[in-house]
C-alpha cells in the first residue's frame, strides 16, 4: 500500500504550489507573448511550464531535494524538446508529434517515480503505481474544474464592482499577465490541497473506477458483437473505410484498456465481485488485441495504396504499442486462465509502462527522421511504377516530409522524364499547401482547361499557377478575363462557373511567376478582392466602370468593392 508519509497533510503546499503556479504562468506569458518562434524562448517556456506541472504533482517533504531535482528533470527534459522542435522548423516532418511523445513520456514518468520505480526497478508494487495513476488523474481534473470556477467568480466579482463603476477587474483580466499568472496560481493552489487529501482522493479514485466499471458491460457488448459482425462479413465495410478506420479502432482498444481496468482494479481484493463485470472485463481484455490487429491491417491497406507519411509512420508505433499491451493480455490470459489472470495483467502494465515511457522518450529525439524514410519510399513507389507520375503526391513532398522532402522534389525537378519534371516544379513553386486530394496531374489539366481569352503567355502561364494552387476556385471551369495594365502590371477577373465561387481579381506584374489575388483596402488594390454578394459565372459580360475609382462588373451589376 501507498506510505503514510505520502498520504500526510503537509500546510505548505498549497502556497509553495500556487507560488510556483504563478511564477511559472507569468514566466511562459512573457517568453511567448509575441511568439517569433525563437528556440530559446519555447525552451525556457516548456521547462517553466512542464516542472512547474511535475512539481505539483511529485513535491512533498520526504525527500525534498529529491522530488524537487525529478521536477526540475522533467522541466529540462522537455524544454530540451521543445527547442529542438521549435530550432527545426519545417526542416523535419512531424516535430508536433515528436513533442506529443515527449509530454507522453512526462505523463508515464511520473506516477513511476511517485511509486519509487528509481528505486524499486521492477519490483514496484502494482498497486501503488496504479494509486498515483488514478489521483493524479482525479486531482488535475479537480484542479481544472477549480481554476475554472476561480475565473466564474472573478467574472461575477468584476460585474458586481461595476454597478458601482468600478471597473479594475475587467482591466485586469484583460491583461495578459494577471490571467496568466491567476490561472496558474489557482491551479496550482487547487492541486496543492487536493494533493493533501489523497486519502480522501484515493477513496475517491475508487468511486470513478466504479462509474468507469459500470461503463465495462454496455462497451464491451458492443465491442463484442462489433467484432463478430466484422469478421463473418470479412471486413469489407472496413477496408472501405480506411479513411477513419484506424483511429477509431485505436481509440476503441484504449477504451477497453481503460475500462478494463477500472474492474480489474490495484488487486484482487478491491476488484469488483460482480460476475457480469468481471466476465465484461475479461471480454475487453480479449478485444484489445483484435481491434489492433485490425487496425494494423487497416493501415497497411492505406499505405500500400499511398505509401509511407510522417503520420502513418506514427500510427504504426501507437498500434505496435497497443498490439504489446493486447499480446500481453492474451498471454496472461493463458497463463493465469480464470483464476488468476487478473493478477498477470497488473504485472503486464507496469512493464508495458516503464518500456513505452522509454520508448516515448526515445522518439521525442530527434533520431530518426520519418520524413527521410517516408521520401525515399514515395520516390521508391514513383520510379519502380506502383504509382504513375499522373497520381503522385508532388505536394507531399514540399510540405508534409521536411527538408529531406524537398531535397526529393528538388531531384525530381531535374529528372529526365519531362512529365515528372514538370508536375514536379508545379508544386515546388507552391506558396502555400493545396488542400484536397487532387494530383498534381489534376491541378495542370484544370489549369489548362481555363479560358484564357486573349492573354499574353505570361499572364497565362501566371495564371495558371495560381488555379494549381486554389484549384477550388476553378474546379467546374473559369474563365480569365484581362482588365488592362495599372501601375503594378496586368489586372484580369477570374470567374468561376461554381455557383459558392466569387470572382477573383489577379494582378500579374511584368516579371510575375504566380498571380497575386487582390483585395481593396482604403480604395486601393492590396491583395485577395474583397468582393460583396453579388453575380458571378464565368460566362458573364466583364467591365470596368468608374466608381471613385474602378469597379468590377458582371453582367452589368458590380461584383466587388470600387478600387483605384
């Protein structure tokens, strides 16, 4: 069981923690008030934040120095992730998952050290890591819940002074540093007292797991007929959806984790005595398994239809992770069978535990590069034929692989096949990510569809990069009409045969690679048109009529804000 010295009632920690509460929230208000993506300042503001967290939770008076050195871990632990994330940019893929990993990592190794898992190895006892799982749980939702009420009654405080036209309150919420230096200051009050109850906590930890217990039999009937409908109607609901399917599978096998647990409980003793709950437990251990499985098989489908991602590459270790805890589960259901399977399962999670912390900690790193390994398959898939040039993702590579994805495109760009070659430099001389399905064979085929009219080839071709870059705005067909020459270059009208389309107004300058969209500010054009409701179509008769300025007409009735 969990020591009496953890369970003490220690005066201090309530001020200790909303002291820290408010020094840290002040502190990480000031580094990234004005974020301007500097390294150092996400750096010091992950270390202000995640050891500020990590010592609500772990400060006690027992081993001071201690706890006071795991927090102050944590804190550089993660500001070191969060500098290497923010410091790369978008020369690597998937740094916001990398650092998720990290805060996955702060969240496992907590509760390990509460329970004295430096110390104890693998002979921690269960139960106690179990404990400090739960009321770490129930204590920050209880510290949310009171820091939220905290603002309630601030709210209600500042609309009571001012009936009597007193109206520092709202001056002050409005000021960013008292809201950060209030909300960090009463979460942390809330934690430090909730923090001196964990027996009442603890009792308290027992009830949620009743209530999550109660949830065991409904969800794992479900789960159960879910997977035999699945498997006599051999997937192919499934394999159409690959889409959702993953996630949702993932995110049901969590569930039976989870639920599972709650009847399992820290020991035999405190397990739940019912038969229905116990045989609804034993049933969602025995599902975790086939629903990764299943999602395993999901996403192989998809990356065998579109090849590798930093993402997919991602899901491919969350479902390793969840097919171990579901091997595991079988095994010590083997092993332990009816009578003591339970007992097996603790032991499972607590392994399970210390390995995927250090694997969380091993994939926050910058390591490997996912967006490395996901170039070379793409470009390997391209040149070996499984995917033709037409339907290769060009985009993908400038945006979503990092540097060593543009490093492939730049490659291709220069590649003897002159279809792949142009495809290629069409998404190298994106602006900004497409969004859509659509190829890049797709975007130039309705790029070449358009009407151009009477334009020269480098209003054309100027054109025509835009609409690859916002192919919603020509996808059933436009046509570009040209406006004549202003002081920036040439003005055309792009209108759309979509109905939700408003026409575009385009400014290619002498030299122009892309059209610029315009909008009208203060009478002048400066960008994307701001155009009021009015006629659209790309059939419509085009003008320009004098209006303080210029205007857009369509069929006579003006569709855009007067410009000069």
């Amino acid at each position: 069981m969990v020591s009496q010295g953890l369970l003490a009632d220690w005066p201090l920690r309530p001020w200790i923690l909303a002291a820290t509460g408010g020094i840290a929230g002040l502190g990480v208000y000031e580094l990234l008030d004005g974020f301007t993506a500097e390294p150092w300042r996400a750096a010091l503001a992950a270390l202000l934040f995640f050891g500020a967290v990590a010592t609500g939770f772990v400060l006690r008076p027992q081993n001071l120095i201690e706890t006071a050195g795991f927090a102050l871990g944590v804190g550089v632990v993660m500001g070191g992730i969060a500098y290497l994330a923010v410091n790369a940019g978008d020369s690597r893929a998937g740094e916001e998952f990398a650092f998720a990993a990290g805060v996955f990592f702060s969240i496992l190794a907590i509760p390990l050290f509460q329970a004295g898992f430096h110390r104890k190895r693998l002979a921690t006892p269960y139960a106690e890591t179990h404990f400090h799982v739960w009321t770490d749980a129930v204590s920050a939702g209880g510290a949310f819940l009171f820091m939220g009420l905290s603002w309630m009654l601030l709210w209600l405080l500042h609309g009571l002074f001012s009936l009597i036209g007193i109206e520092i309150i709202e001056e002050l919420i409005e000021t960013g540093w008292f809201s950060a230096i209030f909300a960090g200051a009463t979460f942390g009050a809330a934690l430090g007292v909730l923090r001196n109850q964990l027996g009442i906590i603890g009792t308290l930890q027992r009830v949620v797991m009743l209530v999550f217990s109660l949830l065991a039999v409904p969800f794992g009937l479900a789960i159960m007929i879910f997977l035999v409908i699945l498997l006599f109607s051999g997937g192919g609901a499934l394999w159409e959806a690959t889409d959702s399917a993953t996630p949702v599978l993932l995110t049901c096998a969590v569930g039976c984790f989870i639920l599972s647990n709650a009847v399992v409980r820290d020991d035999d003793e405190h397990r739940s005595g019912s038969a229905v709950m116990q045989a609804a437990a034993l049933v969602l251990a025995v599902c975790i398994l086939p629903l990764t499985v299943f999602a395993a098989i999901s996403m192989g489908i998809r990356i065998d239809q579109y090849g590798l991602a930093p993402e997919r590459i991602w899901a491919l270790i969350a479902i390793a992770i969840s097919t171990a805890y579901g091997l595991a589960y079988w095994v010590g259901l083997a092993l332990g069978r009816l009578g003591a399977w339970s007992d097996y399962i603790r032991r499972a999670n607590l392994h399970l535990a210390v390995v995927t912390c250090g694997i969380a900690l091993i994939l926050a790193l910058p390591l490997l590069d996912f967006g490395a390994i996901s170039a070379r398959d793409q470009i390997a898939r391209l040149e070996s034929g499984e995917v033709s040039a037409e339907d290769f993702d060009y985009a993908a590579l400038r945006w979503d692989f990092g540097e060593a994805g543009r490093d492939a495109l730049e490659e291709l760009v220069a590649s003897p096949d002159q279809q792949i070659a142009e495809l290629a430099q069409d998404a190298q001389i994106m602006e900004s990510r497409p969004y859509g399905r659509r190829t890049q064979a797709d975007r130039r085929e309705i790029a070449e569809a358009l009407d151009y009219g009477d334009l020269g080839e480098t209003a054309r071709a100027a054109v025509a990069a835009y609409v690859r870059d916002e192919i919603f705005q020509c996808a059933e067909g436009c046509r570009a009409v040209s406006l004549g020459q202003t002081d920036g270059g040439e003005l055309i009208a792009l209108l759309s045969d979509a109905e939700y389309e408003r026409p575009k107004l385009l400014l290619v300058g002498p030299d122009s690679e892309k059209a610029v969209p315009q909008f009208v500010r203060d009478g002048r054009l400066m960008g994307d048109v701001a155009i009021e409701e009015g006629p659209g179509g790309a059939g419509g008769q085009v003008e320009l009529r004098p209006f303080e300025g210029q205007q857009l007409y369509v069929d006579g009735k003006p569709a855009s804000e007067p410009f000069k």
